[in-house]
C-alpha cells in the first residue's frame, strides 16, 4: 500500500524511449578493456610487420592480338563462309590458357623455381634467388627430380668444402664440392657459383626441392590477370613475390612461354593446313582432269565447236529452206493449174496463161506457140470453116502441142515434188538440229560450270597453300608486349597503413562485440534504472556499490565513515525515513522486514550496515535473524563480536521453550562507537514454518516495537520458502532486496505479484551489489566532501 509520494523514489517515470546517451555510457565504462584491446591489436599489428616477409609485386602489360591481326591458319580461310563467323578467342578464354598448369609447370622448370634456397635469420629465412652460393646438379633425371621433395642444409666453409646435414639438428658431415652426395632422391654435386665464397663462408643456408605439382596450385593463385579497363584487350599481368627479381622473372617468363606456345600451335596449324591444301589440290586437279575429258568427249561427240555461231548458221538455213520450200510449192501449184487448163473438162481451144515463172523453159515455149497457133486458128475461122485444111491442119498441130505440153507440165511436176521432198528433208534435219541446242547447251553448261568451279577451286587453293607456307616463317605471337614486368621498391604487402587501420578496427570491435553480446543475452538487473525499468510501481530506496580491493576489508558502516558504502546507506535511511513518514503505518511502524526472491542477494550483509547506519544517528536499533533455515552468524564472526563469544540462545530456543525470557536472547555488539542489539537466530529447527507460527512471536514484536527506535528483521527469501509470508503481518516496513548481476528479471515478476496481492506491507527496493561504473544518476560524480579521486592522466601530468 504506497502512495503517489512513496513512488517518488522509484523513478517510474523513467523513459523506455531509445537513449542513446545510456547505450553509449555503456560503452564507455568499459573503456579500459577498449585501451586493452586496442594495445594488444596494436602490438600483433607491430609484430606482424616487422617480422613478416614482405612482398613485392611484378607487373606487366601485354596485349591480346587476334588472329586477324597476326597470321594464323585461320586467317587463311577468313574469307570462306566456313570460318568467316569464326573469331579470335575471347580474352577470358586467354587468361585461362595462360594460367593453365602446363603454362605455370612449364615457367617453374624453366627457372628451376622448384629449388630454393634460404639463409637463416634470427626469426624466419630469407629466399636466395639471384646470390646462390652454389649450384645442385642432380644425377637423377628431371622427371625424378621434379616429382620428389628433398630438405637438406650446407654451410660453406671454403671454397673447396662445406658442411653437410639433411636435419638440421644432424651432426654436420664435411663434404668436398663436386663429389657425388647419396640422398633419397639419388645423388646430388654440389659446385660453387664462384671462386670467391668468402660471403656465404660459415652461413647456414638450407636447400629444399619441391615437387613442381605443389607449386603450381601456389602460383597458380598467385598470378592474377584482368583487362586494365572493360573490353580491353591490354591485360595486366601481376605477381606477388617476396623476391622482386623472381617476381619479375616468372612474370617475363610466362608471357614468354605463352608467346612460344601459341607460336607453336600455330605452326602445327599452319603445317596441317598446308598438307590439308596439299590433298586437296591433288584431289581437286583428278577432278578437274575429269571434267575436262567430260567436256572434249561431249563436244567430239555432238560435233560441236560453238554452239551458239552454230545456232545461228540453222536458223539462217532453216529461213532459206523455207523459202525455197515456198517456191518450189508455188511452182507445182503454177503447174497443177496448167495441167487443169489442158484438162478435158475445159475448152481444148482456149489460149494458156504464159509467164507464170515456171522452172521449165520448154513448157513456156510449147504454150506460146500453142498460143499462137489458136491465135491463127480462131483468124482463120473467121473467113472459114472448121472443115477448112488448114483449120483442120492446125488443130492437128494444137492437139500435138497440147499432148506434148501434157507430157512436158507431168515432167516438170514430178521433178518439182522430188525438188521439194529433198527441200523437205533438209529442213527437218535442220530444225532437228535447231530444237537439240537448248538441251546441248545446258548439258555443255552444266559441264563448263562444273569445270570452273573446280578450275577456281584449284587456283585458289593454290593460292592459299603459298600462303600457307609463307606463315610458316611469318607467325606473329598472341600476346604483344606492351610493357616487360617491372617491380616498385617499396613492397606491397604487409600494407602497414591498411594493417594498423585494421588492428585498431579490430581492436575496438572486439571489445564491443563482446559487451553488445554479453548486453544482448544479459537477463538481469544492474542497477536502480534497470530495476525501475522491471518494476514501475514500487519505491526504490536506493543502491549499495560493489566492494572491492581494500574496501571489502571495511565491509560494514562506522560512525562518521564517508566511504562510497556508508553514503549509499544514509541515501536509503534518508529515503526510508522520508517514505516512512508518508506511509504513517499504524502497527510496527518501527519494525522493518529484510528479505528477497532468492538466498544470495545479500540481505544479511544488508541488514547489519543498516542497522549500523539507523545505530549511527544514536537510536536504539534490533537487528533480528529471522532467517532460522539458514541462520547467518557472519554478522558477528569477526568484527561485530570482538574479545566476546556470540550466544548460543537464539530466536529458535525462545520461541521452542518457554522458559527462556526474550532478554536472555539479545546481546549487544560494538562496531567502533556504534552499539546495536542482536538476536540471532539459534540452531536449525526440524520444523521451521510451525515454529514462526509460534504463539511467542507476537508478544516478541510487541516487546521489542516497544522497547526499540528501530527492528531490522533479516527474514528468508520469499520465493524458496514460505517463512516471511508467515510472520508478515510483524512487519511495519519491507525493504525487499534485489542483486545488481545476479537477480535476474524473469523472477522480478514473482516480487510484483507479491506487491500487488499485498502480502508484504510497505514494500519498498533496494539494489545490492552495484557495480560502481553502473551507478544510476549522480553517484558517478562522487559525493560532496570526499577527496578527489584523480583519474590515470591526471596522476601522471599532475
């Protein structure tokens, strides 16, 4: 049962809002394990650099030229519609021919990468490339040699011998150069670079071959190519090395093994190519052959030269056999129609037409003298008779003129008909010669075509086989040289900058990953906000900081004390004093219960400092174990009972015999010049909660309310057991505890239940245990009066 005024300590008000003030503070608590963790990323940072091998980086530019732009085999076919859709390989296809293993297997043996040589250091080796001592010849072969791993060390001690080990702790064998050493690889000659070896003389150089397999997939990664800008074809090519020269070397080497094979694989295009042509040829000139016998047998054949002149001359006697046909038609009609006048359905002595263009001169001969012989006739009838002698005569003479002419148009007419079957015949073969020459001519066509395609063929692959040849003393490689490898002399990696940008990343992100971690799963409370942020409703008094160091030597209040502790107690005996007099309890208004949810959160410890803080304002204070469970003699172990022996009687045995009056219980303990009374709680009884239902324990409140300012009852935690609940109705005030770090807020429920069903009276919290830097409100700016604490910086420039 509190007021609005009681809740005037218990900060309900305060914000759920988001603050970020509050989150960075949690933060910057911490800052020490911030400076830690940054020193010590720092120093890793440091160590790394300085004792890290540097590495330098090899560059080169080189430009992917396509088969148009050199000459390749396929450059000779460029223009057939069977590779004019063929192009140059894309350039990422390039980059993994470069970065192929036979690429990178091939650089590795031609500069022997798979032996090497260090000298040893204090702390790690250095890599000898270009200042080799000496030079390992191997008697085994190189196929041998480059699948195996060999490990041995040699330290020269003249130019004629040298020490000998394969371990490194072996005891060394003195060995003489050029002689022949067993190893399990086979025998190995050492022989000196040069005369002088005075500056490798006593220096512990190891020798490792490796298998070439295993430094492919190194190199392989370590290699990069990438267009220098998109659509490029300027690759850059990089290495990173810890040898500059070596760097440089393999970069310059692969570019040069590249050229060298592509120049090869165009060579062996080219020779096949130039075969390829060769068959062909050979094949194309049988063809041809062939062809051209097709073309003479055809035309020897069909007896013809050209067709086309040919053609023509039938046309043109074609057109005269016509007309001559025509002629000769009209002729025999000419001589039908004679024949007709000499018929004997006619007149017999009717004159005959003349001048009809007969072939035959006698038949116009014969008629015109018939003609003329009619013409005396018919004059002489004019003056005579038809019986007349010579009318008579004469057509005697006409009938034998017409009998001849007879004779003569039947002659004429049988050698016009033969004249015209002959004209007749010669056309026919004329026009059967005229209509064969389309055939003939798309026959001859189709060979002549044939005959070129294959001529045209053969000129041109003609050409491209001197072509061929001519490219093989011309390939040009794929990859142009636009800049040859070079190196800077300042190393790319370790990047010192980039390093310590890290480190001091990674240093503060460590330590606040850990406390956003530790924040995010933490369930309990830490201080007066956390608790008011649970609990809304109830007063909080105030807070008790943590102890540590020397402060937990002085674990209790004294009179006159100003240590952070004592201040906390004065705070919650001024908040309890102030809520107290608000409240106005009826019944034991001076007795004040002590307890929590759970044993551990320090009610004892409580208890006893703030009856010490009640004590110092010289009342008369009880400070009562009601907790007879557990009971908790440490209250008087050490400093609370010195030179006397605590009593035996406690609340157990006054409340289990009768006969034991309440003064014989309470003893009285001096801490300095503060003096309290204590009944402690006796031995363990079988039956705790029947015991506290005693008939005794009301007349005890009564007295010891009567007889007190002040009745501190340390009672048992609520939610383990039923005890408190039991002797509640005692209580005029209950300071409930709660433990900064260790009550956690799921449990804080069971303490707002017990609030609002009113089972304790005048329920009021108190947070125990608080870490110093998670002090709420102004305890962080110290207290008034008390010496200055002077921070790391100021101790030093003070």
């Amino acid at each position: 049962m509190t007021s609005n005024k009681d809740n005037s300590f218990s900060n309900a008000s305060v914000s759920q809002d988001f603050n970020l003030q509050k989150i960075l503070s949690s933060y910057t608590k911490k800052w020490k394990w911030f400076v830690l963790s940054l020193a010590l990323a720092l120093g890793v940072a440091f160590l790394y650099i300085r004792y890290e091998a540097p590495q330098y980086e090899a560059v080169a530019r080189v430009k992917i030229v396509s088969d148009e732009e050199g000459t390749s085999a396929n450059a000779i076919f460029k223009d057939l519609s069977l590779f004019s859709d063929a192009e140059s390989a894309r350039i990422e296809d390039e980059v993994a021919v470069v970065k192929s293993r036979k690429m990178i297997r091939d650089v590795i043996e031609e500069l022997d990468l798979n032996v090497q040589y260090f000298i040893q250091g204090r702390i790690h080796e250095t890599e000898l490339y270009d200042d080799t001592p000496f030079n390992i010849n191997f008697i085994e072969s190189d196929s041998i040699v480059n699948s195996s791993y060999l490990n041995f060390y040699v330290e020269v001690l003249s130019d004629i011998e040298f020490y000998f080990r394969i371990n490194e702790d072996d005891t060394p064998e003195k060995r003489a150069f050029g002689e022949n050493i067993e190893t399990r690889i086979g025998g190995i000659v050492i022989t000196p670079k040069n005369d002088d070896v005075s500056k490798t003389v006593g220096k512990n150089i190891r020798v490792q071959v490796s298998p070439v397999s295993s430094l492919i997939g190194y190199y392989k990664f370590q290699i990069q190519l990438e267009p220098i800008e998109k659509n490029s074809r300027i690759i850059r090519v990089s290495l990173q090395d810890p040898v500059k020269s070596k760097a440089i070397d393999f970069v310059n080497t692969l570019i040069d093994v590249y050229n060298k094979n592509t120049i090869e694989e165009k060579n062996i295009k080219s020779k096949n190519t130039a075969d390829f042509i060769d068959a062909r040829i050979k094949l194309i000139e049988a063809e041809l052959a062939a062809v051209d016998d097709v073309a003479e047998s055809y035309q020897t054949g069909n007896k013809l030269t050209d067709i086309g002149a040919e053609a023509n001359l039938y046309l043109d006697y074609s057109s005269q056999s016509e007309q001559e046909l025509n002629a000769i038609q009209n002729e025999l009609n000419t001589i039908n129609f004679m024949k007709g006048q000499l018929g004997e359905s006619g007149d017999p002595f009717e004159p005959l037409p003349t001048n009809l263009g007969l072939a035959d001169p006698s038949v116009a001969g014969t008629a015109a003298k018939y003609n003329e012989l009619l013409t005396v006739r018919q004059a002489r009838l004019k003056s005579s008779s038809e019986k007349n002698p010579v009318i008579v005569n004469l057509d005697q003479e006409l009938n034998t003129l017409r009998n001849s002419l007879k004779q003569s148009l039947d002659n004429s007419a049988k050698t016009v008909k033969l004249r015209m079957n002959s004209v007749q015949n010669q056309l026919s073969k004329i026009n059967s010669k005229l209509y064969a020459v389309p055939g003939q001519t798309r026959e001859l066509r189709d060979i002549t075509r044939e005959q070129g395609t294959k001529e045209a063929l053969y000129l041109y692959l003609l050409e491209k086989r001197e072509e061929a040849t001519i490219s093989l003393t011309a390939t040009s490689p794929n990859a142009v040289v636009v800049e040859s490898a070079y190196a800077y002399s300042k190393p790319v990696s370790p990047d010192k900058d980039i390093i310590y940008i890290a480190s001091i990343f990674i240093g503060l992100l460590l330590p606040f990953s850990i406390i956003y971690v530790r924040d995010l799963l933490d369930n309990k409370i830490h201080n007066k906000e956390d608790l008011a942020a649970a609990i809304s409703n109830i007063t909080i008094l105030g807070e008790i900081p943590r102890l540590k160091g020397r402060d937990i030597k002085n674990s209790y209040v004294q009179r006159n004390d100003r240590s952070l502790l004592s201040e906390s107690f004065r705070i919650i005996r001024t908040n309890f004093d102030y809520v107290k007099r608000a409240r106005g309890a009826k019944a034991y208004d001076n007795v004040v219960f002590v307890t929590s949810t759970i044993n551990g959160e320090g009610k004892s410890f409580f208890c006893a400092n703030f009856a010490l803080t009640l004590a110092n304002t010289d009342k008369k204070v009880l400070l009562i174990g009601a907790d007879i469970r557990n009971p908790n003699k440490g209250i008087i172990k050490s400093k609370l009972n010195k030179g006397s022996k605590p009593s035996k009687i406690g609340l157990t045995e006054y409340l289990n015999d009768d006969s034991i009056d309440l003064k014989d219980t309470i003893e009285t303990y001096d801490l300095g010049d503060n003096k309290i009374d204590i009944l402690l709680a006796g031995k363990i009884p079988p039956n705790p909660a029947e015991l506290l239902m005693n008939d005794r324990m009301k007349p005890l409140f009564d007295q010891v309310s009567a007889q007190y300012d002040f009745v501190i009852v340390d009672t048992a935690p609520t939610m383990l057991v039923t005890d408190t609940l039991l002797i509640s109705q005692y209580a005029g005030h209950t300071i409930y505890l709660t433990r900064g770090g260790y009550t956690e807020k799921s449990i804080l429920s069971f303490t707002k239940e017990l609030h609002e069903n009113n089972k304790l009276n005048g329920m009021m919290l108190v947070v125990n245990d608080v870490d110093q830097e998670n002090f709420g409100y102004g305890a962080k700016y110290g207290y008034y009066g008390a010496p200055e604490k002077k921070g790391f910086l100021k101790k030093i420039f003070s």
